[in-house]
C-alpha cells in the first residue's frame, strides 16, 4: 500500500520552485494557493488538498504518482491477538491503523501550527 510522504513532496516544492527560480508569492500567484500554505507545505505542517495538489503538480512540473511511497509492513495485528488474523480482519485493522495514524498526524501538525502562531 503506498502512502503520501509529506517529506518528499515539501522537498520536491522546495527543489522545483527554486530550480525555476520562484519565489513562495510567485508559485502562490501560480496556483492560487496562499504564500503562507505553500511555507507550510514546504516545512510539512499542512498537506494540501488534492485541488492543491494538482495546482503545484503543473506549475512545477512534477508527477502526483511520485509523491507516494511504499508503506512497510508492521506486525501490528499479532500484538492484538494472540492467533493469526484472516485476510479481512487484516485489511480491516490496517484501515483502521492507517485511520488513526493520519489523524494523529493532522493532529500534531496543527498543534504545531497553533503554537507557532501563538509566538
């Protein structure tokens, strides 16, 4: 299962907008999206919406498909019970997992960006 490596696509805006010699106001202008989000996705403590995405993908010449990595596998469903699961509950548990790692991540990028802004 491939999963969205914010680190990548932060360093992929970063390479191609300097590569093209933009600065954030003028890839904001490009794409409508707002300088400040385009910091942030840059320092990964926002990940843009798929609109977003598509917008900085063109302008930067870059393919959506490479922003995804390969998710490793865990041993996760072994430590929840002490019997082998069935495909189903597996595919259930990993959802879940999945669910809960990507709201804990949105959780802790806006905490992060309260604070900042709190400064």
């Amino acid at each position: 299962m491939k999963k969205l490596s914010s680190s990548k696509l932060a360093d992929i805006i970063k390479l191609k907008r300097k590569v093209k010699k933009l600065t954030q106001k003028q890839l904001s202008d490009l794409t409508g999206i707002n300088r400040i989000m385009i910091g942030r996705i840059e320092r990964e403590e926002y990940i843009p919406s798929i609109n977003q995405f598509e917008s900085l993908a063109i302008a930067l010449d870059f393919n959506i498909t490479d922003m995804f990595v390969e998710k490793q596998a865990t041993n996760l469903y072994f430590a929840l019970q002490s019997e082998a699961l069935n495909k189903n509950e597996k595919d259930g548990l990993e959802k879940l997992f999945t669910m809960m790692l990507t709201l804990r991540q949105q959780i802790v990028l806006r905490s992060n960006a309260d604070e900042k802004t709190k400064r």
